[in-house]
C-alpha cells in the first residue's frame, strides 16, 4: 500500500512508524558514514591515485563545499516541493555520485564526484528529520528524534571501524560503492512507506542565488589556501574573488524578500557569539580528525583497520553520554560546559604530540581521545541547546541549519588551512618524517583556536531565557557538525 497520501500522523508502535524510522537512519546514515570513513581511506587514495596532499584535501573539502553551501536550501526545497521527494532525490544522487567517486579513475574525477555527492547529502541530511517531524504524532515526536538520533549515533560510532575494515578488505572504493545498496533498499522503502508532506507556507522564492554564492565563496577561499605555495597572481585573485562573493553573498542575503540565511538572526548577540565559538570549535575538530588519521597511519604504522578502530572512543562517548550532558547543562546553564567542553578537548590535542613512530595505543593514542570524547560530550549538547534558546521558537530550525552550515564551512576551511600553516608539503603524507614534523606544528594551533573559543563563551554565553526552545536531538554521535534540529514543535504539518 502507498502511504503517500495519508493524513493522520503516525505512532512510533505502527507499522509504518518503524518503517519511517528505518528509512530516515538508513538515508542519513549514508551521509553520516561517508563524513566519517573518508579520512582514514585518504593515505590509500594517495597511492593508488598518485594524488599529493592537495587532491587528498580536496577528496575531503569538495564534499563540503556543496554540503556546507547548500545545505539551508535543502531543507527549503523539501518543505516546498514535498519532503520524502527531496529525501528520495538526495538519497538517489548521493548513491550516483558514491558510484561515480567508487570507479574514479584519477583524483580529478573522484574530487568533481565527492562534490556532486555534497549535493545529494544538502538534499538527504534536512529531509531525514523533517520526515520524522512532519509524520509522527505529537506526542511521539520525541521519541522518533531519540530513536533516530540514537541509531544514527551508532552508525557514526562504527564509521571509522567499518571504513578501516572496508580499506584494508576489498579496497578504498567500497567506501562509496557501499552506499549504492543502501540506497537500493533505501529509496523505495521511502517511496513506498513514507507519508509526503509540505509546508503550506511554502511559496515564496528559492535564494538560489544567495546558495550558489555561500558555496562559491568557500570554494575560492579553499582553492586559495589549498593552492598557497603556487603562483602567487592565480592565489591572489581567487582569494579576492573569494571575498567579492562572500561579500555579494551578504548582500544578497540582506536585500532579497526571502533569504536563505536572514542576517537580521544575528541580532541576537548570543546567537552571534555561539556561532563563532562554533566555528572555532569545528575548525579544530575539523583539522584534528583529518590529520590524526593520517599521522595514525603514515608516522605510527597503523593499517587503516587499526587507525579507524583507534577514533572508536570519542564517538562511542559520545553517543553513550551526550544526552547526560544536555541534562546537566540544562541544570547548571551551558556557560561552563561550554567553557571546559573546548578545554579538555585542547588538552588532548596537545596529548597527541606525544603520538608518533610506533606508537603505544594504550599509553599514547587512547588517552588523548578520551579526553578528546569527553570534551566533545561536555560541549556539543551544550553548543546546540544554546543556538535553540538565542532565538524565538519558530526560527529554531533555521538556527540550527546556520549552525551546522557553520560548523561543516569551518572544517573545510580548517582541512585548507592546517597544512599550510603547519608547513606540510604536497608529498608530507608519503614521508613519515615530514608529516609529523608538520603534525606536531599542527596540534598546537587547534589547541589555540580551542582555547580562544573557551575565553569566549566563558565571556558571552548565559543561561537561557525559560521555555526557549531545547533540542530534540539528546543522543548524537557525529563529529563534523552539531546535530540538526527542525523547527516543527507544533502540531503536524500537512501530509498528502
């Protein structure tokens, strides 16, 4: 029977109910997975490619360029054309472009198909939880946001296992083949299973050309860091260029009636202020994670099996614990969580200087990602209840989109920027010497960029207004971005 016209919300013990589920945690974790396995495929990638440091930074930044740039027009497309449409849609390109990167035959290809596979994940990671906030009753809501939530946790919790194991067994390129069955069994239970709604407030115009402008500014930045010690006239215009169109982005954002991204949000000075702790956080997790899979494996000697099951306990920390965090600092206000949560974090990032050639997982490498977990449990829940309260109820969602946009552009920028700041060669990751003489040039100044986003919560954050919105999502795995939350708290949105 197709559910796509059906108009009572749906009950999580229904049998459509879990079938939602299933469909949501396999369509997000697809992209969830992906984020996470990635890094510790990138050595063999190199090789097998013959690809310098720059292509494996690109394997990386052309993915979330379009994901970071595109994702806020995601979510819009769904609420206007039909969210299991745009789900679905995401889903199939996201499994096309995970196809196109899995028979890449040179970087060039595997960089232009990781960016087409940023744009199913804009279309897929929105859809997956407006899809559970759009079918379920009311009073199930919470529920199927913790189910889901909690699921996708465990994926991300396994991601860096299952990506070590895939490269060391049939190869880096099943890294995204796998995705292809997935997708398989994914879409047409979405289709088949998955109530179609909408937003009948829905009509005004896509900023299409506020999104295309976000993702171009990113992508000349990036280009420019990424490409520093070429010519410097090349560099020098892209990086302007770069400029030019963050700069007419705003504009744009300031002047068209139906903006992707309302600047009038950040008259909120919390809003504003945790925003930029997000983005000094995300950096350093960003630069933290891309370059320790590489030390693991290029200074250590660790296979990729070993080095993806070594980040095993952040996320498991992570998903065990973050929803005790978002308890706690709702007791005691997210000032202090957010003040030790980037300490401890930095504390262990300056840990890892003590990883290099053979080093001791349990003396050397597991001390530093516990506390790392433990600094990610302590700020994260935090970091997204606070984005929720700085702004009114029914602009929740749009806050929390901003937020994640955030985070995943300063990753990217951070993956663009480390290397040249550190002094990495285009050849550092074939020369375990090199590498971690940059590695060790690395650490610290993520450590900085942590430190300085603990002054500034300590300095701006205070504990919210009562009954200001609170996040859905308590239970959470993921590394790259704060969990998305939607903005439907109120009764069920149309379904057809």
């Amino acid at each position: 029977m197709d559910l796509g016209h059906v108009s009572a919300p749906v009950r999580v013990s229904s049998r459509t109910g879990r079938w939602i589920l299933v469909t949501t945690v396999l369509g997000s974790s697809m992209a969830l997975l992906d984020s996470t396995v990635v890094n510790v495929a990138l050595p063999r990638i190199g090789h097998d490619l013959n690809a310098d440091l720059a292509a494996l930074q690109w394997t990386v930044n052309a993915y979330l360029v379009t994901l970071a740039g595109l994702i806020l027009l995601g979510g819009s497309l769904g609420d206007r054309y039909g969210r299991r449409k745009i789900f679905v849609l995401g889903v199939v390109w996201f499994a096309a472009a995970s196809l196109l990167c899995g028979i890449a035959p040179n970087a060039h290809v595997l960089i232009a198909a990781r960016a087409l596979q940023g744009i199913g994940g804009a279309l897929l990671t929105p859809g997956s939880l407006a899809l559970i906030q759009a079918s379920f009753h009311p009073d199930d809501r919470g529920r199927a946001v913790g189910l889901w939530s909690g699921f996708g946790g465990v994926g991300a919790a396994v991601g860096p296992f299952l990506g070590g194991w895939v490269v060391d067994g049939p190869g880096w390129r099943w890294v995204f083949l796998l995705n292809v069955p997935v997708a398989l069994v994914c879409a047409p239970l979405a289709v088949r299973h998955v109530p179609e709604s909408s937003d009948e407030r829905g009509h005004g115009r896509f900023d299409v050309l506020g999104a295309t402008l976000g993702a171009l500014a990113l992508a000349l930045v990036t280009y420019a860091l990424i490409q520093a010690r070429g010519d410097v006239v090349p560099v020098a215009l892209t990086a302007a260029a770069g400029i030019v169109a963050a700069v007419a982005f705003v504009c744009v954002e300031r002047r068209v009636p139906d903006p992707m991204m309302p600047l009038d949000v950040f008259a909120s000075r919390q809003f504003s202020a945790v925003n930029a702790v997000t983005l000094g956080v995300y950096a350093a997790f960003g630069g933290f994670f891309f370059l320790t899979a590489l030390q693991l494996q290029v200074v250590s000697g660790y296979s990729p099996l070993r080095a993806g099951t070594a980040l095993l306990p952040t996320t498991v920390l992570m998903l065990l614990f973050s929803a005790r965090s978002g308890a706690l600092a709702d007791r005691i206000g997210p000032r202090l969580p957010l003040t030790v949560g980037p300490l401890l974090c930095a504390g262990a990032m300056l840990l890892m200087l003590r990883v290099g050639r053979d080093a001791d997982y349990l003396t050397d490498v597991l001390p530093a990602l516990v506390i790392m977990g433990a600094g990610m449990v302590t700020l994260v829940a935090p970091l997204t209840a606070t984005v929720l309260a700085s702004v009114d109820t029914s602009r929740a969602g749009l806050a929390s989109g901003i937020n994640n946009a955030a985070a995943r552009a300063a990753g990217l920028i951070a993956v663009a920027a480390l290397p040249l700041l550190s002094g990495m060669g285009p050849e550092a990751y074939r020369s375990a010497d090199a590498f971690d003489a940059a590695f060790r040039r690395a650490m610290p100044i993520c450590a900085a960029l942590l430190v300085a986003a603990a002054v500034l919560a300590f300095a701006t954050v205070r504990r919210p207004a009562p009954g200001c919105p609170r996040p859905q999502c308590r239970t959470h795995g993921a590394m790259t971005a704060p969990p998305l939350e939607d903005g439907r708290r109120g009764p069920a949105p149309r379904t057809r």
